[in-house]
C-alpha cells in the first residue's frame, strides 16, 4: 500500500472522529485534569491564579475541573461557559495566528480576561500581544480559526 495513501485516510479519519466530538478542553501532555489543575473561577473572582484541589473537583465536558475552594467549585457548576476559558484552555495567540492549538499554556504568568472572558496564551511576551492595538483583531481571528483548529486540538498525542 501506497504510504502516502495509508497516511492521509489515517489523518482523514482522526480528523473526522475528532470533529464529531464535544469541544476539547486542554489537559496538557498527560490529560489529567483541564487547564493544569487551576482553578478557572479564580481568575475573575481574585483575578489571580491559584492552584485547584481534587477535593473540589468537577467533571464538565468529560474533563475533571479542580478549584480550591467549594464556593467555586459551585460558582462554576452553576455557570460553567461563563467561567471556561476560551478555545478550550488552548493558546488563544496559537488558535487566532494560525492552525495550531497549543497546549503549552502558563497558568501562572500569561493570561487575560478580556470582555468578560479568560484566554490563556503560552507565554507573557503573548499575553502582552493581546493588551495591544491588535489585540482585538487577533482574538477574532481566533474565533474565526476555532473550528477548523479545534479538531487539532481533539487528538490525543500521550499515546
């Protein structure tokens, strides 16, 4: 069999599966829990990160969620989409200037809220791209980027 065959139908059907699926949440390299174990509400109620605890765990979107307290452990099962990150928890500056979903994302140091919403990005030197005048025009490329970006995002690569 031709290998450049057998490798685009793999690739098709990867593609394919992973699209069908709900929106990915990044659990980083070794799928554990979402967005590094940080506690998501954290971000808009101390507009800080703080580490999350399996003893306030939450499984949305098949994904475990920590945060460290029960208050948003509840705050967040009442609204999750208010409090998830965008695009999953994926780099919002590798979503918005390309076709790529990184999952190497800095809890601590690099992200933002803006309008309303929590975007993490890999590194500081990209989460200041997003204060900037072109800000506005990256994250709506990443919206536009998202779909096509998202079945990237689905496949898992610890195996």
């Amino acid at each position: 069999m031709n290998i450049r065959i057998f490798f685009a139908g793999f690739c098709l059907a990867v593609t394919a599966t992973a699209a069908a699926a709900d929106d990915p949440v990044n659990t980083g390299p070794f799928g554990e829990v979402a967005i590094k174990g940080y506690d998501t509400v954290a971000y808009f109620t101390e507009s800080r990160a703080i580490k999350g605890s399996s003893d306030f765990a939450y499984e949305w979107l098949d994904t475990p969620w920590h945060f460290h307290s029960a208050k948003n452990l509840e705050l967040f099962r009442a609204n999750p989409v208010k409090y998830a990150p965008q695009y999953g928890g994926y780099c919002a500056l590798g979503v918005g200037l390309g076709t790529h979903a990184s999952e190497n994302i800095d809890p601590e140091n690099s992200w933002r809220i803006i309008d309303g919403k929590l975007y993490f990005i890999s590194d500081p030197t990209g989460a200041e791209m997003l204060d900037g005048p072109g800000g506005d025009a990256v994250l709506a490329k990443a919206d536009a980027n998202w779909e096509e970006v998202k079945p990237v995002a689905e496949m898992d690569y610890s195996n």
